[in-house]
C-alpha cells in the first residue's frame, strides 16, 4: 500500500465539480496519485503477475484482478480506502460508504477488444439507485490511443434502458450487452495520466475502444455504494465498509482479507461468486461468468 504522504489528501470536489458530475453523470481528471505511487502500484501488480503465473486454485489471476479481488488480495483492499478516492466520492454519495467491487482493467497493447455502450448497474441487482459510483484510476497513460472511455453525458438522467445481449466474443461484458442506438457524436473521451482518477454514475452511458498504444492500459476501479442501495431487496450480496457506518446493514459486511489469498478468503470468494452470478444471470439466455479469465469490463 502506498504511504499516506504520497496521496492527495484533500480530493474533496469543488462545488463546480460536484455540480458537472451531477449534470454530466461524470467527471475526469481528477488527481489522486504522483507518479512515484503510480509506479510503486505498477510494479506491485506486475510483481504479482510474475509470481502468479500459473494462477491461483485453478483460476488465472486475470480472474481475481477482474472479480472482487479486494477479497483475497490486501493490495486491493487497501486501495479502495485511499484518502483521496474516498474524499471524492463523499463529495457525491455522503459520509457512509462500501465497496462493493475492486477490480483492475488491464488491456494488453494492441488489443482490439472493445467494450460496448452499456450502463454499469443494468444486471446488479441495485435497481436505478443514484447512490453507485465507480472511481476508475489510472495506473497508466490511458489515452485515446490507448483505448480510454467515452461517456454520454446526461445519459444518467434516465432509467435503465433496455440492452441487447450479444454474447460477442469481441466484445468484453459479461453478457456482451449492448445499448444500441447511440450517436457517437455526442461522446465525450475520458483521458486520463497516470494517477487521474474518473468518477462515473452506474446509470451514464460509457464504452471504451481498443488499446492501439504501445503500452499496457492498466485501470483500477472501486464501485462505491451506500448501506441504502440494498434496503428492500432480494438476494444476497457483499460489501466492505470504507468510511462511516452501515445502519442500514442490508449488504453483507465483510472485512479486507487475512492475507494473500488465504483458505478462508478463498472460500468467501466462492460464497460471493456463486450468490453474485444468480443475480447476474437473471433473465439472461444462457449462463453468465463472473467473468471469463483476463476480461475486462469497462
């Protein structure tokens, strides 16, 4: 984890920002990380990359870096409540905070996998709760080039829309789901420098292109929620209290990890996997993953 020094601890929004986020659905550029942090976090995901190789009880690493990795992974857990990120997105969401997932995107150079125009919350089983936010930092230069996202802005002012499920092997969502309709000429691109950090809402339409740069495209992403999003729904699904209290106490609370990929973090990987893909499936046509090794989702 890198040391409190080296972030900014004062990532607050503006009141102007606050208010394009609330207009846009999203906003970029936000700083988190120097370029030292950037590269100590590089180097550590590299490192474990190296030393897990062949994978980890059956599963590639890909697989935990995409899937609730901050369950079995300490360096994941620890992210999701750094200073910065987290003043941020109480900027939005208020002073009760989970995280729900933490995941890295890492898109090799040269890939031509796309991710379509979809919205996050569309098969979570929230609802159209306002009360989502995914930060996504970036641990690399992530450019136009290098394939950034791209947002409609306003999108998030309506409900969930409908999505086709393609199940495309070229696109890279669970479902291969799709909006379909969308004028590229109202896109927005999202660059971002290494250690910038966006803050999108589950409901804004965004997608991201191929990585046609000559470096890796290496993301994190922390999907925040508040102790309300559960209140009054079906199901079972886990979260892990960053900041404040959950009175609410729909989400099941866990707690980061013992260590790197201990028994007992294993076996509540497998609970959580198994109750989130219910949820995931539902109304879908064939059996959905969470996810296929090495995909990406945003």
């Amino acid at each position: 984890m890198p040391k409190d020094s080296a972030m900014n601890t004062s990532g607050s929004l503006t009141a102007a920002q606050l208010n394009q986020y609330n207009a846009d659905g999203y906003i970029s550029g936000l700083d988190v990380f120097d370029s030292q942090t950037v590269s100590d976090l590089r180097q550590a995901i590299e490192t474990l990359e190296a030393e897990h190789s062949e994978g980890v009880a059956g599963s590639s690493l890909a697989q935990y870096f995409r899937v609730n990795g901050h369950v079995v992974i300490p360096l994941l857990s620890q992210l999701a409540s750094t200073p910065a990120i987290l003043d941020a997105v109480q900027s939005v969401l208020g002073d009760n905070l989970l995280a729900w997932a933490v995941e890295l995107f890492i898109k090799e150079p040269g890939s031509e996998k796309t991710v379509s125009w979809h919205q996050d919350i569309t098969y979570w089983g929230m609802g159209e709760t306002n009360d989502e936010v995914t930060a996504w930092v970036a641990l690399s230069d992530v450019s136009v080039e290098a394939g950034c996202m791209r947002f409609i802005p306003g999108s998030h002012n309506s409900g969930i829309v409908d999505h086709t499920d393609t199940f495309s092997e070229s696109n890279l969502l669970s479902r291969g789901q799709e909006i379909q309709g969308i004028n590229e000429s109202d896109a927005r691109h999202g660059p971002l420098r290494p250690g910038e950090m966006s803050l999108h809402h589950g409901r804004c339409f965004h997608a991201s292109g191929p990585n046609r740069s000559a470096d890796r495209r290496i993301g994190l992403a922390i999907r925040y929620v508040t102790p309300e999003v559960r209140k009054g729904l079906s199901g079972r699904d886990y979260a892990m209290l960053v900041r404040g209290i959950d009175d609410v106490q729909g989400w099941i609370n866990i707690a980061g990890p013992q260590g790197l990929f201990t028994p007992s973090d294993m076996a509540l990987y497998k609970t959580i996997l198994r109750d989130q893909q219910a949820v995931l499936s539902e109304g879908a046509e064939q059996t959905v993953a969470l996810y296929d090794s090495g995909n990406t989702n945003t």
